[in-house]
C-alpha cells in the first residue's frame, strides 16, 4: 500500500455526526482512498501526524456571496483558511447568471452589493457561460452555484415592480430549467430585495418547478424576518409542499427585539412540516448581527425601478421627509432601522465612495458630518449609488444558540465579501471557526460531531454531492485538520479580515491548500456541476 498522503492518529470525525474514533487516513490523488488503521511501515508521500488534533471533511459553505469576489480573486482565502473547501454561490436570489446583453446594465446595479471590487466584463449570457467562465480561473475552493430568483426576473421583465404575468412565469421557469440543466444547484431568492419583493407566492411556486427534473434545491431569503417571520416560514414550508420541492431557509434568524424568540415557533412549523413529509431544512449564521445594503432601511416603494431610482428619491427634499417619517413610524415593512434599535445599532461595513465612514455607526456618521444621522445614512446611500454593505445589531444570542442546535439547521456564513482593503461582517473570515470554537468547546452548546455534520456532511447531502461531506474512502479527500483546543475566529467589526488559529492543513480535492494556516501557492478548486 502506497499513498500521496497519510495522516496517522487523528481524532477522525468523518462528517456524518458519528462519534470521533482515532485513525489513519491515506489519499491518493484527489480521493480518500484508506479509512483505519494503517502499518508502521506504511509508504507515502507526505505523513502527518495529526496527534491531538481533529480531521474532518472541509467545510462546505452552502450560502455565500463570493460569486464577484471570485473574479477578482478566485482563491478566496478567507475561505480555505476556516476550512472551507467547497462554497454555495448565488444566493438571495443574486446570480450572475443567466442575462441578456441588453439588460446586463440593470443585473450589474442590482447586484452591486455583492461585487466586491471586482470589474466584470460581462463576457456570459447563459448559466452554461458563466460556469464556464468560473472553469477557467485559478480557484482555491470547490464551487456549487445558484441561480438567482432575482436574476431570472430582471432577464425576462427588467426592475418592473408589478405581479408577472402568466407568460413571464412561464419565461423564468424556463430560465430556471436550463440553468439547472447547465449545472446550477438550485434557485435561490431574496424576497426582501427588488425586484423579488414583487413577486407573489404563486410566481416563486411556479417558477420552482423549473428545479423538478434534477431535484434541485430553492434556497430562499425570506419574504420577512421579523415581525412576520412565522409566515414567512410558512411561506416557505408551503412551496415545499406544494411543489415537492426540496427548500431551505436561509441565515434563519428572528430580527427585531420585538421579536426575538419567534424562533422557536418557526422551527416549530418546521418540525411539524418535517413530520408531514415536507423537505424543508435551513441554515445560520453564528452572530448576533446582520447584515445587508444600507438601503434596505428604505421603504420597498422607494426601492421602486432600480438604484438610479433611488437615488433621484433620496435627492428629492421632499420625498425625503416622507420616507423619514415611514422609517419613524410602526410599519409593517421589514424596517431594518427598527429593527436594530436605530441608528446606533446600524454600521456601515462598507461604501467606496466614503471609505471614512467604513466601521461606523449611523450615529457616528451623523456626527461627522454634522446632520441628523438618517439624512446621513441618506446622503451614503446616494454617495455610493447602492454599492454599499452595513451590519445592523437585531439577533439575540438566545436565538442564535436555540437555532444552531435544531437537527434541520446547518451552518453557512452569508459571507458579503468586501473590496480591496474595506470592511466587512466577520462572519466573512470567521464562521466556521467560531462555530467550533465559540459553541462547541466554550459554550458546549454543539457537540464536535455535530458541528461538522452541519458544517459538511448535512451541506453536501443537501447539495446532492455525493462524494464530498464525509470522510470514507472512495470520497473526495477534501480534509481539514485542526486543533480542537485552540481552534477560534478573530475577526471582530474592528478587524474584520484576521484570520482564525486552529486551523492547521486543507487539503481541496487532495492538494494541500493550507500548511499551518499559510497557502501554499497551489490552486485546486473545481466548478461543480449539479448531475
Ligand atoms: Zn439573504
């Protein structure tokens, strides 16, 4: 027996939520190809010896926003640094893909947020184009990508804030259909945002059915999370099981201290959906704040017909006062400002055309500039036509920890990256370490085994890839090595880009990606194409 790598006496927990046992694992290529006990004698390439130390599968990160960031930089470190060997892309209804040339200006405002820095030449039209285009960069992690609820309607009916009709449903569920075939993973939604806020549930349901031949996976950011978060899980429950569907929650939270707590009851609904026979899952981030654009403080009709839209609003004195006066009263929008207890709580993490304010609260913003910190918030938002990130402080820690436990709930960082050099949520650079860290060995809210099971096994299971997730042989040796006692995120809003500790080796389809934390210069991540 022979192998390209051995790594002997590790605490194996393979990632199906079994307990650890202790072992070898030998690779040869990009399989695992030995699972047990291994000879003294044994002949190989590279062994390491994992004493006291943890080998599982590399984490799959089912829900990120690296889609742009991968252009720009398509090793995406941050990532391979938490372990990270396998990331969702696509989601919250944000894909790339697919796009006609005449309304690529309009994708390109809309997915402002998630670009990153990065200066697309828009050389796709179909899902089979973009995934192409991803084929030919250097990439440092595996890729299973998600087209966009919000892409698909902007190809076929532009930023119209109307219901679709029945032949533009008919038109997105045949983009949807085609793009799975081409490889997409699933359809995903961000009902919050336009132009998927003015979409009905009999339009999503419709278009879901464009996933049917290949079983693929509706991943929806919710039409609310808060005040209305129960229905909005019901929402959800109910594509499910009217379409048969397989759905999954996204970044399950309660927003709003109001409504802190509705958590329980959500997860209630899907216990019992579950128990009917329902496919629905979700997934968390583990933080207590959130975070999307700065303008998703605004009321949806100002969000209305695009970013320039918006900004011609926001320059108009008088509608300012109204929409100020929206934001200060109840209402039954998802008002982000409430939710995070005002503009003390709202931080801009990111905005390329005021860098100053970057790491600040609203507060802190209005100070500088001498105004009110709304007419602040709106002078951002017009500064930066869109473009810009924010984090706001509306999750409770009791929530969090109730969510991270529940059976259907795996782990996913709705990761934002930011451009060069800006700030942005830790959970970018911090997710899985902090799960391992934080709530497994400090708080012992999860045990070990089921941290990686919601971090690799349940993920790929859900994605339908069936040879990574677990550590057995004939599987992708996609493999994380990392140190049980010392392993722990340290990004913080102040620093939001430190790596973690603990994280010692990643090995992407058999390459070793990261030795002793630092890269190792080689490149091993494949686009992933759902079968
Ligand atoms: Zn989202």
């Amino acid at each position: 027996m022979s192998f390209d790598l051995v790594v002997r006496n590790a605490r194996i927990v393979d990632g199906t939520g079994a307990p650890w046992f202790k072992g070898d694992v030998g690779t040869n290529g990009s399989k695992i190809s030995f699972v047990g006990k291994l000879p003294e004698n044994v002949q190989a390439g590279e062994i390491i010896d994992a004493t006291g130390k943890v080998l599982c599968p590399g984490f799959i990160d089912i829900h990120t926003h690296s889609d742009f960031l991968l252009l720009r930089d398509p090793l995406i470190l941050s990532k391979l640094r938490q372990g990270v060997t396998t990331q969702g892309i696509g989601q919250c209804g944000l894909s790339p893909a697919p796009i006609s040339a005449e309304k690529i200006e309009l994708l390109d405002q809309y997915l402002g947020f998630i670009k990153a820095g990065a200066k697309p030449d828009w050389n796709w039209n179909s899902f089979a184009d973009w995934l192409n285009a991803l084929e030919g960069l250097d990439l440092g992690t595996n890729i299973a990508a998600f087209v966009g609820h919000g892409t698909v309607r902007i190809a076929v009916m532009g930023f119209e804030g109307r219901i679709a009709t029945e032949e533009e449903i008919k038109k997105m569920r045949y983009l949807v259909e085609s793009s799975v075939e081409e490889g997409a993973f699933g359809l995903s939604s961000g009902l919050i945002y336009p132009p998927g806020v003015y979409s009905s549930l009999d339009e999503i349901a419709q278009v879901c059915v464009g996933l049917k031949n290949k079983n693929g996976l509706y991943e929806s950011h919710m039409r609310n999370e808060s005040n209305d978060v129960v229905s909005g899980v019901m929402e959800t429950v109910s594509i499910a099981e009217n379409t048969g569907i397989p759905v999954q929650v996204s970044h399950h939270k309660a927003l709003g201290k109001d409504n802190w707590g509705l958590v329980k009851d959500t997860l209630n609904e899907i216990d019992k959906a579950r128990d009917r026979g329902v496919d629905i899952t979700a997934n968390q981030y583990p933080y207590t704040s959130c975070s999307t654009t700065l303008r998703a403080i605004l009321p949806p009709w100002v969000q209305e017909g695009g970013v320039d839209k918006v900004v011609d609003r926001l320059k108009d004195m008088s509608i300012r006062k109204q929409i100020t006066e929206e934001i200060n009263s109840a209402s039954s929008w998802e008002n982000m400002l409430r939710h995070a207890g005002g503009c003390e709580g709202t931080r801009i993490l990111y905005s390329p055309y005021t860098p100053e304010y970057e790491g600040m609260t609203l507060v802190e913003i209005g100070e500088c500039m001498g105004k009110d910190p709304l007419e602040a918030a709106f002078d951002v938002i017009v500064a930066n036509r869109g473009a810009d990130n924010a984090a706001y402080d509306a999750i409770s820690e009791d929530d969090v920890k109730f969510v991270i436990k529940h059976p259907a709930v795996m782990v996913a960082s709705d990761s934002i990256p930011p451009a060069e050099g800006a700030k942005t949520h830790p959970r970018t650079c911090g997710t899985n370490p902090r799960v391992l860290g934080k709530y497994v060995r400090e708080e012992k809210t999860l045990t070990l085994e089921d941290a990686v099971w919601k971090m690799s096994g349940f993920p790929a299971w859900r994605l339908g890839l069936q040879t990574k997730g677990i550590i057995k042989e004939g599987m992708d040796a996609d493999l994380v090595i990392f140190d049980p006692d010392s392993v722990k995120d340290m990004a913080t809003f102040e620093n939001p880009n430190h790596e973690p500790v603990g994280i010692d080796h990643v090995f992407v389809n058999g390459v070793k990606m990261i030795k002793n934390g630092k890269h190792t210069g080689k490149t091993a991540g494949k686009v992933l194409r759902k079968r």
